[in-house]
C-alpha cells in the first residue's frame, strides 16, 4: 500500500483498521494518522513494515514523517527511512529503484 501526502494518513488507517494485510506500507511525502488507536495500530504496521519516503526539500513532509518515525519507536515498531533529492512529488526514478517491477 502506498500514500501520498495526505493520503498517507488514509493509508495507515486503511492498514490498521481495514481487513487487507498489506506486505508493506510506504508514506511518501506524509505521516501516520495521528488518530490511531495504539493496539491496533502497532499490531497491523508491525507486519506491514513502514517506510516514510521524503525529499530533501520538502520541510512539511519531514516534519510530519519524523513525528511519525518517532510516535512508531517509541511503540515498539522500527520503521524504515529512504530520502531522495526532489520535493514534495513521486519521484518514478526512486520508486522504480526502491520497488522494482
């Protein structure tokens, strides 16, 4: 499952109150819902593996994604981090290279 901006938080409610169990959970250029429920929510992420994408040059996204990095370790779940030059936009290239085919 992969959101963007917003629909980053969308997705991390989706993964952790929706019945689908993704194999990963990308946020790219966002954050986590700042409404989910802990239980559930470190239940679900832990099997989807988190990872927050975020561009240098996008302040708004980094900010929200090391709200987010930070709230998931301190509930037990080690997310992962991949930044890339660029702003706040999908990027094919780093998409492509990060999850090929």
């Amino acid at each position: 499952v992969l959101g963007f901006s917003q629909g980053a938080e969308t997705a991390s409610r989706w993964v952790t109150y929706g019945r689908v169990r993704p194999a990963e959970l990308v946020l790219w250029g966002g954050g986590l819902a700042e409404d989910l429920e802990r239980a559930q929510a470190v239940e679900a992420l832990r099997r989807a593996r988190p990872t927050f994408v975020v561009g240098d040059d996008d302040a708004w996204a980094r900010q929200r994604s090391e709200q987010s990095l930070a709230r998931l370790r301190e509930w037990g779940v080690e997310p992962e981090r991949v930044g890339y030059a660029g702003g706040h936009r999908v990027e094919a290239d780093v998409l492509a290279e990060r999850w090929p085919g």
